[in-house]
C-alpha cells in the first residue's frame, strides 16, 4: 500500500467535507494512476470510499443544523434508483469510454466550479437560517418535488456510470431547486452522495469485483479527512475555495484525457 495512496485518500476526504463533492472526481485518478485498478474497478471503488466518506462528513454538519433531511430523502431517492441503473449499464461500456466520460465530466464540473454556478449563500436569503432550513421551513413545503425528482435521477444516473457528477451537480440542484443556502446544500448533499453512491456500488457489483483490502484502506483514510473538512467547512472562503478546486480539478481531467488518449 503506497503512503501517497493513502496521503491523497485524506485530501479526498478533506474536499469531500468542505464542499459536499469532490470526492469521486479525486478518487477516480487516484485509484487508476496511483493505485493502478483498472477503469471499472476505480469507479466502483470510489463508490463505496465515497458513500462511507459521505457519511461521516454528514455527522458534524447535521450536528451544526446544515442539513435539510426531506429535501435530501427525496433527492436521494430519486438518485438511487438512477444510480443502481447506470451501475448496471456500465457493464455493456467500455472501461476506456468509462474513463473518458469521466474525464468529460471532471472538466464540465470545473467549469461549473470556476464560473461559480454552484450559487453563493446570497441567492437564498429567504431560506432562513441553518437551523430553520434544518427543521423545516416555507421553503420546505414549497419544494419542487417533480423537478427534484427528475434531477435526482438524472444526477444518480451519471454517478451510476461514470462514478462521477455527485456533489457539484447536486449542490447547485439543491440551492436552485431546494431553495437551500449553500452552506445547507453542502450539507445536505453529503446525505444525497452517501445514499446514491450506495446505490451505483450495488449496480456494479454485480459485475465488477473490489480488492477489500485497499477498499477499507483508503476509506479510513478518506474518512478523516472528511471529519477535518467538515469541521472546517463555514470558516474557509468558499467561494476562493470552490474556484482553486475548479481549476485542480480541470487539470486533472485534461491529463486524465491525454491519458485515455495516449492508451487509445
């Protein structure tokens, strides 16, 4: 086991409870180019390091009121069911276009990141607080439930497939759609990851096995990560955060395309 498996597995960790996303798109390369799985194997994989590092960063938000739990069920929800389909179809694709789509993907995200699509707590000053998006709000009981629905399994199909598309589309869907703050959508969406990312790893066990060894590594590892993150999480910049991760991320995904295309 690499100590910079292990040393990276943190930071995805750390991006994970920061800004409810990042995960995937930080663990897919590093399981391909570091740890060396192959495409399908990497995807399935970050699932789970994914939905368990999800899950321990939801624990201090919730714990801080930042996590609006009907919104999430129902976007959850939606996006299990989307997540379990495009498992199930990643076995008919090509682990190259896999890896491919992927790398689609991380650019699409970053691009979203840098132009700062995923909104600023300004856009839902009549959310109310934390506490009250928490417990339920006007906002709340006005909630799109179609549209939340669509999206959520459209996200989950995406995560499903490529192993990627979780929190940086599910962010912006909650804070447009959910009318939540940022701070509440980031969250919140770790409730939603966990429970898609859950979902696609089911999907893809059925044809793709993991090495349940480095698995539970780089998840303990991502795990506390995570916790740091999300305790930090309201006292960094969002905002300068989000567009520094954006350009990382668009790095990330253009060698990830040269890589797919000098392999080709």
């Amino acid at each position: 086991m690499s100590p910079v498996v292990l040393l990276l597995a943190v930071l995805v960790g750390v991006a994970l409870g920061l800004l409810g996303g990042g995960g995937s798109i930080l663990t897919v390369p590093l399981l391909v180019y570091v740890a060396g799985l192959d495409a399908k194997e990497a995807i399935a994989t970050s699932l789970l390091v994914v939905g368990v590092t999800s899950l321990a960063a939801l624990v201090p938000h919730a714990r801080a009121g930042r996590v609006r739990w009907r919104t999430g069920a129902i976007f959850g929800a939606a996006a299990m069911a989307g997540a379990y389909a495009g498992g199930r179809i990643a076995e008919f694709v090509p682990g190259t276009v896999l890896l491919v789509a992927f790398a689609l993907m991380m650019v699409a995200t970053a691009v979203a990141m840098i132009r700062g699509r995923a909104g600023q707590d300004a856009v839902a000053p009549a959310s109310g607080s934390a506490a009250g998006d928490a417990g339920g709000s006007d906002v709340a009981r006005e909630l799109p439930v179609k549209l939340v629905l669509l999206e959520g399994v459209v996200v989950g199909l995406v995560t499903g497939l490529v192993g990627a598309g979780g929190g940086f589309l599910v962010v912006p869907a909650l804070v447009l759609l959910g009318g939540l703050p940022m701070s509440v959508a980031v969250g919140t969406s770790l409730l939603v990851i966990a429970m898609k990312s859950f979902a696609g790893l089911a999907g893809y066990l059925s044809s793709v096995s993991i090495d349940w060894g480095l698995a539970a590594a780089v998840t303990a590892m991502a795990v506390l990560g995570s916790i740091g993150g999300a305790l930090l999480s309201g006292r960094v910049p969002q905002e300068r955060l989000r567009q520094g991760f954006g350009w990382f991320v668009l790095v990330m995904g253009v060698l990830v395309l040269g890589q797919s295309a000098l392999t080709s």
